[in-house]
C-alpha cells in the first residue's frame, strides 16, 4: 500500500468502514501481486488442486518462508494451515515440529482435528449454536458438535480457500466470509499476515472487519513436538511446559465446554507457572493430560503483550516461546487423537489410560440442568504441591471389548496418537458470547478486529 491508502486504527475505530476502505485494508494492489516471485525468502509453488463448491479444479499454493538461519515454515493457502516448522536444535540440525500431512487431499479429508489450520470465525464453543445481537436478533450457527457450535461450523475458515500475495518479505491471506455464512451475520473480511524474522520469529498478525455486528475469535491450530513431528508420545513426555497464567476456565464434562467460571491454578495440578515436566506432571492431572484454557496474566492493561507459554524439550535443546496479545491460551496434548488400529482395550503395558492418578481431586458441581463441572484439581498437601516425582503404575482395569479406530495417518505414513504433539493456542474467551462474564468477542462494523501471535524457536544453551 501507498502511503496514501494507510490509514490509523483509531481512525477505524471511530468511523463507519466504507467499501474502499475494505478493499484497501484486506485486498492486495496489482503492484503487490507482481512482486510475489520476487523474493528470495519466501518461494512461491504449486500444492495440488481441489474442486470449488461449482466443481471447478482450484489450484493450491504452498509458500515456503526461509530466513538467514535456514529455519522453513511452510503454509498453504487452503485453509490457511502452516504445514511445516523446519528448526535446528542445540548442534544445528534441521527437523519438522509441527504436525501436519503429506498431500492435500490428506488435509481436507483426513484432517479432522483441524492440524495446522486457521480456526474461525470462532474457534472453540459457541453453545447450542445460539447467538443474539444488541438488537435482539436471533442467528441459529451451524451445529457441528453435538449440537452445539464448534471451530467456526462444518465449513470453518480452516477448510476454505484463502487467496494469497507476497509483499515487503510477508506472507498475505485474506478471505471473505459471506453474510450468513455458517450462520454468521455480517461479511466479515479477514487477513492474515506470516513474517519469519532472523531471529526463527514466526510473527502472526490477524486483521478483521465486518459489515455487521458479528463473534471473531482466530486461532492457529497448531500440534508441535520440539523432538520432531515424528517421535510421538514418548518424546512429548520429555517436554517441559510453562504457562504464565493464574486462572483457568472451568468445563463441563464430557465434552469440555465452559460454564462461564473462571478458577484460580493455586495448589492445584493446572498450576504451570514453573515449568512442568509432562512425564512427571500428567500422572496427577485428570484424564492424564492438558485439554484446558487457561486466563493469561496481563498485569493492569487489557491489551499488554506478554510471554504466554514456553515449550522445552531438553534432549534436542530445542525451546519455544509463544508471545500474545490475546487474553487466553489453550492448551491440549492431543487429549483428542485416538489410539490407532484394532486396539483391545486390555492395558497389559503402561498406557494413558493406565495412569492411576491418587493425588489428584475432583469436586462435582452440578449446574442447573443435568451434567457436572471438573473444575477443581487441587493437591492434597502441601508437600505434593511441590513433589511432581510419580511413577506411572499400570493398572488392572480390563475391558473387553474391541473398538476399531480409524488412524490419523500424518507425514509420511507417522501414526499420531494421543500425547503425539501439543497445541498451545492464544485466543480469546472460549464461549464468550454464552457467557457475558467473558470479555466480548463481538466485532462491530464501526472497528477492527486485531490480534497477534509471536512463536519464537530457540535452542537452550546445554542440554545436560
């Protein structure tokens, strides 16, 4: 853009978005489409093709982000999904961290839990599908999940054609999501801008506007193992977690939608302001594993960017620190991946769901209506707050029955499993417009919807 087109986000916030404006703030000039081969960091191909809604062929295009440290992250413009993290560990050496697939057919038909992908309009919940404007107006969203409404409905951002351009080393998506699209109000225009920096920064800037009122809450959904996205549960084990949050959303069991209360982590198994290591710290947490948002620490400014969560794996040396201006982040071990095969569930070896967890404590809360809420998992004492040295025992439990579980087949035939990788994911309140408690999600047409996300790669200085 020329300096003529820029304009200022308080100049947004206070008047109505006009057409141009749309056009100039989220759509690439003639200019920035020419200068997509013309960069030396960032390389332009070909991914494959789709068939659109009309079963016309669409071509899909992978851009490769490089930097001097021959660091590559790799993303598609379907879906908005980053596919690849090639990063060095402590000797200098290359590997793939992130989750993902070898194809895009694997991507839109064997990606079921959104691997990579851009989640939205609303990532998460939005109960029974129900929302109601300032007017009164009533929008039924797609029902996706057991009634209720889930990462943007059966066709979210992430399983949709973005268009791209390449500009001043960035990488540039948009897309428009339709009025009534999903069940959405308003057109909502977004972009989304990838910077790799010198420093192994991937930089995420997230940019909105909407002709009506409507709920956005974007988030990158990405799986990472630091050891590589092929070593699986046995290395995320070996991973160290910390989470620079005090509080934490309370769910409702089974399936994990919050109530609207906000619980503290003190002397409870959530409490990851120290780093934990994930063998020693998942034989005490419930369900043996993290499926959790937590309320990052912000200080006194709302809008404070801050350290939100750091990731270490000590073996390779590799580290990673996700940087956010956004109020929250989940965090999810895989709880969701299936074991894979014909699998009898006799435990005759230590699995997960083997895990005896005797420190760990539930209190039921029973809302007004029928289930429960695990919302409490405090330690016992004192001394266990501070003694996360467990064995993990194998139980007696037998079941049997056989269950057939269809694998997730990931890069170059790797099985993910459960614990195969971990998503740390900055959004904002999960379920916000159920629960008026929670700072609103809700974007006006009078402003703009902007976030970021900063996932800095590292390496520690010894791994001894």
């Amino acid at each position: 853009m020329n300096n003529s087109k820029k304009f200022s986000s308080e100049a947004i916030l206070l008047n109505p978005i006009s057409d141009d404006i749309f056009n100039d703030l989220i759509y690439e000039t003639e200019e920035q489409k020419k200068s997509v081969y013309n960069t030396d960091l960032i390389i332009v191909d070909n991914y494959g093709c789709i068939k659109d809604d009309n079963g016309q062929s669409v071509q899909v295009i992978k851009y490769t982000l490089k930097n001097e440290q021959k660091a590559v992250i790799e993303i598609i413009n379907y879906g908005a999904t980053v596919i690849s993290c090639w990063v060095p560990n402590a000797l200098g050496e290359l590997e793939d961290v992130l989750l993902g697939f070898d194809s895009i057919e694997d991507y839109r038909l064997q990606n079921t839990h959104s691997i990579g992908g851009t989640l939205g309009r609303v990532t998460d919940y939005i109960s029974n599908g129900h929302l109601e404007n300032e007017k009164g107006e009533i929008y039924e969203l797609n029902k996706n999940r057991d009634g209720h409404h889930f990462n943007g409905g059966e066709k979210g951002f992430d399983k949709v054609m973005w268009d791209g351009y390449v500009a001043n080393g960035e990488l540039v998506l948009t897309y428009s999501s339709k009025d009534g699209e999903e069940g959405y109000p308003g057109t909502f225009h977004a972009r989304i801008t990838f910077r790799l920096t010198c420093k192994n920064e991937l930089v995420v800037d997230y940019v909105g506007m909407t002709s009506k009122s409507t709920p956005v809450n974007m988030a990158l959904n990405m799986f990472f193992n630091l050891a590589g996205q092929n070593t699986g549960e046995s290395e995320l084990m070996n991973h160290s977690i910390m989470v620079n949050a005090e509080e934490y959303m309370a769910i409702k069991e089974p399936e994990r939608r919050p109530v609207g209360l906000i619980k503290n982590v003190h002397r409870t198994c959530l409490d990851l302001r120290v780093p934990r290591l994930l063998k020693k710290a998942f034989p005490i947490v419930p369900g043996f594993g993290y499926n959790h948002t937590f309320k990052l620490f912000k200080g006194k400014e709302r809008k404070a960017f801050n350290l939100a969560a750091s990731l270490v794996h000590k073996q390779s040396g590799r580290m990673l620190d996700i940087y956010t201006d956004m109020p929250c982040v989940y965090i999810n071990t895989a709880q969701d991946f299936p074991y894979y095969g014909k699998s009898l569930l006799k435990e005759e070896v230590m699995k997960v769901t083997d895990i005896e967890a005797p420190l760990a404590k539930f209190n039921n809360y029973e809302d007004e209506q029928e289930s429960f809420i695990s919302d409490e998992y405090k330690f016992a004492s004192d001394e266990e707050e501070h003694n996360l040295d467990y064995e993990m025992k194998a139980s007696s439990t037998q079941i049997d029955y056989v269950q057939e579980i269809k694998p997730i087949k990931g890069k170059s035939n790797t099985i993910y499993s459960k614990h195969s990788g971990i998503c740390i994911r900055p959004q904002l309140f999960p379920d916000a417009v159920t629960h008026k408690n929670f700072n609103s999600i809700i974007i006006k047409p009078s402003n703009m919807y902007s976030q970021q996300v900063i996932y800095k790669f590292g390496v520690i200085v010894s791994t001894d």
